[in-house]
C-alpha cells in the first residue's frame, strides 16, 4: 500500500468526535479498582498512629507503655508495605497472561476476587506475620488491577478522550485516599476500628465484582481474537451506530500485525524493531521516577511525618487536608491531559515538585510547630503537582505507547516496575526517615528533577491519536533540547511533528502494516518535517517483530 494511503487511518476530514454517556460509565466502573487503591494507601498507614493497632500487634500496652522499640516498629511498618508491594510486582507480572489469554473483563474479575481474600485475611489478622500474609494476597490482587485497570479503559476508549478516561484511575485512587482518611479519624477512637482502615475497601472490590457483570470485553482484544461478532456488539454498545463499521476497519488494520507474526514473547519486549525496546524503557524509567519522586512516602507516613510537628490528633487533620487536596487536582488533569498534552504536565508538574521537595528538605532540619505548619503547606504543593502530573499522566502514557500485540506484557512489565520502586520507599522510608528526614526529601528532589528532564526530552506527544499513529510519531521523535512540541510551533513559524497531536492530530499519518513484507511503511510528508535522519528511516519498510 502506497504511503498516502496511510492517511486514510487517520480520520483526516472525520467529523467533530462524540462520546457515549456509557463509555464514561463503564471507565467510572472500571477505575473502582483504583479507589481499592487508594484506600489502602491511607487506611493501612492511618493505622500506625492508632492505640488499638499498637495494643493488638504488641507494640505497646493498654497504658500506653512501649513494648517494642522504635526501630523494631519502624521495621514492622516497612515490612507491611514491603510485602504488599512484594505481591503487587508479582500480579502485575502474573496478570498479561490471563489479560491476553483470557480477555481483560476475567483478568479483572480475577484480580479484584484475590484483593478480596487478602483484604479478609488483613481485617482478621491476629499477629504480624499474618497481617504480612494478607498484605502479600491484598498486593497480588491490587498489583494485577493496576495492570489491567488503565489497558482496559485506554482500550474501549475513543481517542479524543482516551487521556480523560484514563485518569480516571489516578482520580479514584486520589478519591480513595481521601475516603480513607476521613474514616481514619473516626477509627482512631475505637480499639477494632484498624480493622476497617485494611479492609473497608471490600465493599468497593464487590461493588467492581457485581460491575463486571454488565460491562463489556475490550473492543480491541476482540479485535486481536478475530472475534468479529462480539466486537460489533460491544462497539454498537459503546459507540454511536454511524462510527462502528469504521472502528471497526480501523480495529483490524491495528490487528494486522498479530495476525502475520503470531503472539509476542517476552523477548519481544526488548527487540529493537519498532523502538518497543526504547518505549519499554521510557514507559519502565517513567513509572521508576513517579515512585522515587517520594510521593508514597509522603502518602503512606504522611501521619507519621506530620507527627514529628503535631499531636497525632493534629497529625491526622493535616494528613486530611493533603489527601483532600490530592484528589481535588487531579480534576485539573481530567480537563489538560487532552488539551496540553502528557509532556508539558509532566514537565511543569515535575519543575515544581522539585522545587517543593527542595525547600521540604530545609523545613525538615527544625522540628518546631511553626515550622511543621510550613511543611504542611508546601506538602499540599508537592502532592497538587504530583496529582496533575506525575500520579495520572505516567498511566496514560503507559498505556498507549505500547503496540497493541505487545501490549499486555509491556504494560505488565511497567506496573511491575512501579511496585518495585513502591516496595522500595515503603519498606526503606521508615528507616531513612528516622535517619534523616531532610535527607530523603533531597533525594526525591534530585529523582524528579532527571524524570523531567527523560520525560522532556524523549517522550513524544502521544495525545489523541489511535495506535498506528503513535506507531508514527515514536519512529518520528528525535530528543531536543529545545522541544518545539511543548507549543504550537517553531522559530521558524512552521507546525512541528510533535505539536501536530495538540493542534490537529489528524494531521499525524498512520502506519501501514504490510502483510506480504511484515513491514510498517509512513507517509513521506510526515518524516520531512523530522530529522534528515529520520526521514531516511521513513522513506523505507520499518520491520516489527519481523520473524521471517
């Protein structure tokens, strides 16, 4: 097929998009398994300030007198992240072979069955070894939504809000935490109420369970099983009647290159064709970052840092009035994801998460309570930025970038990288922090300050376009200091390649899988507006996955 013919894949001329009221609906449900998250974010570390928790495990006595040391507690508290953390890396790197095997809607119900087991195990837990049990179930079964929570609504979204719906996980997480939170005040009172903070969130994994019922497979593993029938269905569904027998063209042209070269390996992930190996690590260093920025430190101890200004009581209400503000900013992202892209919020959020983290460290060298009201100020500004930006916007991106016959391992492989970073800050942050507080927010601030620059530089803007156009625009982008895709043009006044998705992202051609060659082919105008380098590429078949 001749270059110019790609363009057809690009719904250049198409009319003014629209979206399904269920559409909404049906990523609303989905992302239920982000407020399970979310929840336990909070309820698990509200419970270390928690007289009831400290009794049960042993930590003191009902006088209030301490019974394990401080480092032995410190230690129990890292080793209860840690294992939940430990459990989620497992799931997310267990969960693409049920995802692709299976379809996305088992590999949810699966995933949110096996929260609900580890959940009941932490609620009954009557000694710490089995509350690490059960913290070890609860992060299979978490580890395994976040995997597949974000594919499944990047997957039966259209494109025009494909970045707003997926953001609906980072929201119901943010949501989540807050929820916990406010129960967390109350808890604290009663000697049981520990109880609820770990496993309250049940009645959100049922809530999803009962969900699942109703709501459809993905159109596009549909589409990858050759399940035509179904795929009308579900599109007739979810789209409007006019824009189905076209998805569905489209559907199966993204499916051409499964068909020709068969299921994708693991070793697959790390080829060079199609830079798969340069989107893995980009999607890999992007999650790696968002965890090292210390935004889970600072959500799981935030109790215990605001400790070290305040009463517990007081420590409790500051903790509230972060996780209030956390979930109120990541509306912001709902609404500029799409807008203004997934570089400038991760650029302009990181620069100032930086910034925030910086002054913190210097806070973090007093104790007074004068000083403990700045910290909770600037704190509130770190997690604002973290929730626009870093939180929401790495999903996103993790998400799409991936072609879609590799797209349930590498989406596996990113997930596990962020529970790997996870369980790291959990089980070393009460450690460090007993160390040197100051020291940990410096360390965060240098992590965040190289992912801005990484997400700067090489990752392209990927907003609003379908899978062979971000096929296109990865094999296009070059890194560059100066990134002219941040606006709208260049010096020179001419539109470039990496703005195009923000300015008219029917501009962007689709790639064109040759069945015959096993080749990608772009359009020759496109690559003229990269690099010469590039566009001796694109003038040329592009081999994926080639396993001739």
């Amino acid at each position: 097929m001749p270059p110019s013919e790609a363009s057809l894949l690009s719904k250049r001329g198409a009319p003014e998009p629209r979206t399904k009221p269920i559409i909404v609906m049906v990523a609303m449900a989905a992302a239920l398994g982000g407020l399970i998250f979310g929840y336990d974010i909070a309820g698990a570390g509200g419970t270390f300030g928690m007289n009831g928790f400290k009794v049960h495990f042993g930590w003191i006595a009902n006088d209030g007198t301490q019974l394990d040391s401080e480092d032995t507690q410190a230690m129990h508290k890292g080793l209860i992240n840690a294992f939940f953390g430990i459990g989620a890396t497992l799931g997310a790197m267990f969960n693409p072979s049920v995802a692709d095997k299976y379809g996305r809607r088992p590999c949810l119900f699966t995933s949110t069955f096996t929260f609900i087991v580890g959940a009941s195990i932490q609620m009954s837990a009557v000694n710490m070894g089995m509350m690490w049990g059960g913290r070890f179930v609860g992060g299979l079964g978490i580890g395994m939504l976040s995997m597949c929570v974000p594919i499944y609504i990047a997957e039966a979204s259209p494109e025009h809000v494909r970045g707003k719906l997926s953001t609906l996980w980072q929201l119901a997480t943010t949501f989540g935490i807050l929820i916990a939170s406010v129960a967390n005040i109350g808890l604290t009172e009663v000697d049981w109420g520990w109880r609820l903070s770990y496993g309250g969130n049940v009645l959100f994994a049922i809530i999803l369970l009962l969900s699942l019922l109703k709501m459809p497979e993905s159109p596009r593993w549909l589409a990858s099983k050759e399940k035509t029938t179904e795929l009308r269905e579900v599109l007739t569904l979810l789209r409007f009647e006019d824009e189905v027998e076209a998805e569905v063209a489209e559907l199966t042209a993204e499916v051409e290159e499964e068909r020709h070269l068969g299921e994708s390996t693991w070793a697959d992930m790390f080829v060079a064709e199609n830079k798969m190996r340069y989107r893995l690590l980009l999607g890999c260093g992007l999650q790696m970052f968002q965890q090292l920025s210390g935004i889970n430190a600072v959500m799981f101890y935030a109790p215990d840092i605001m400790g070290e200004f305040f009463s517990e009581s007081v420590a409790l209400y500051g903790t509230l009035g972060i996780n209030t503000a956390n979930f109120l900013a990541t509306f912001i992202t709902v609404y500029a994801v799409d807008k203004f892209g997934r570089v400038l919020l991760l650029v302009m959020g990181g620069a100032t998460m930086c910034v925030m983290l910086l002054i913190l460290g210097c806070l973090s060298l007093g104790s007074s309570e004068a000083i403990g009201v700045c910290v909770i100020v600037f704190t509130v500004i770190f997690v604002v930025s973290f929730a626009y930006s870093w939180g929401p916007v790495v999903w996103v991106v993790c998400s799409e970038i991936f072609p879609l016959r590799a797209r349930g391992k590498a989406a596996g492989i990113t997930t596990a990288t962020n529970w790997v970073f996870t369980t790291i800050v959990g089980a070393l942050f009460p450690l460090c922090q007993k160390a040197s507080l100051a020291a940990c927010f410096f360390f965060f601030c240098v992590v965040i300050g190289v992912g801005s620059a990484v997400a700067y530089l090489y990752l392209p803007e990927t907003a609003n376009l379908n899978i062979l156009q971000i096929d296109t625009i990865m094999h296009s982008h070059l890194p560059s200091p100066t990134r002219p895709g941040l606006c709208s043009c260049n010096a020179d006044g001419k539109t470039e390649a990496d703005a195009l998705p923000l300015t008219d992202a029917a501009s962007v051609p689709a790639a064109v899988f040759d069945r015959a060659s096993g080749s990608y082919q772009f359009d020759e105008p496109f690559s003229k507006r990269a690099s010469s380098a590039s566009r001796i590429k694109s003038s040329t078949s592009y081999s994926t996955f080639n396993k001739a």
